[in-house]
C-alpha cells in the first residue's frame, strides 16, 4: 500500500536532503530547458534541479519533525524544475520557485480507486512560496556583481527562466 496524507510512514525520520544530493536535472526537464535556450551548464550553474513535491510533501505529513527544504513552499502532487534564488534575503527566508510539469492533477477521494467524482485539481505552472516569503526579482549572481553600472543595456523580464535563457545566450538579465 502506498502511503497517503493520512497515513503515516513506517520506520524513522529521514534525513533532509543536503542540497548537493539534490542537484541534479531529470532527461525531460534538460529538454524542457533546451527548447529555451538554455543549457545543462547554465542551468547547474545557476542551481537548477529536479524535485518531486509529492514525495516533500508525503515526507512532510508522514514524519513529525521532518525538516522540508522547502517551508514555504505549497507542495503540490507534481514534479517540476527547481529555480533557488542567488541570495538570500534581509528577512532570511531563501527563495525557491518550482516550475509544475503539469497543472492539474486528480485528487484520488478512494486509495487505489479512479473515480468520475474525483475532483481535478488545478495548479499554477509556477509555484511560489507563500507568506512569509514575499515574491522578489530574481537577479542572477553575475548580474549583482556588475550592479551599480549606468551604461550596461539590461534585459528585464518577468521570469527567473526567461531571464537564463537571456543570460544562456550572452544577454545581461533581471526576471
């Protein structure tokens, strides 16, 4: 039997994963990166990784005491491409932004039933972290190096994606 929300999981607390054993992109997120313009190297570069929300948050609900990575973050039942921001800020939350691979999903009322009632639940493509955590620009560490500059052209756009892809291909970037 799997496990569900309700019931928790057998055995001890595991640990949370240190970011370096998390770092690692799937086959079909490096595709969805490529059709962007932006590399396998960019992309470790900037910290990019795959993450499974729906394992956090069965880890989260299973184990009292589990320490997600991801505080803030509403753990959906999808995997995505995790966008962490370059510094963290002065109210010392660090940021992460999770990039859905789908955006709905069907919440099983019955373990192991498909049922035509259960409802379809839909979700943003982007997932942000909730309060406290405000939403703030991503600025890449490159471009926090160079601020202060006046004669520099800048590109801003309104997602931490598009600004790497801008950045990937030899174009300074805000998202």
């Amino acid at each position: 039997m799997r496990p569900s929300v309700t019931t928790p999981l057998a055995g001890r607390l595991p640990e949370t994963p240190k970011p370096e054993n998390r770092r690692t992109l799937w086959a079909h997120h490096l595709r969805i990166l490529a059709d962007r313009g932006i590399s396998e190297a960019v992309a470790l570069e900037h910290g990019l990784y795959s993450v499974d929300l729906a394992k956090e948050k069965r880890l989260r609900d299973g184990y009292p005491g589990y320490q997600s990575p991801f505080p803030y973050l509403p753990l959906h039942e999808t995997t995505g491409i995790a966008i962490p921001y370059p510094d963290v800020p002065k109210d010392g939350i660090e940021r992460v932004r999770v990039r859905a691979d789908r955006t709905e999903f069907v919440r099983h009322e019955h373990e192991g039933q498909d049922l035509p009632t259960d409802p379809v639940v839909k979700i943003p493509r982007y997932i942000a972290q909730s309060k406290p955590a405000t939403v703030i620009s991503y600025i890449p560490a490159a471009r926090r190096k160079g601020a202060g500059g006046t004669t520099e052209v800048i590109y801003i756009v309104e997602a931490p994606l598009k600004a790497l892809a801008l950045i990937a291909n030899g174009m300074p970037a805000l998202g």
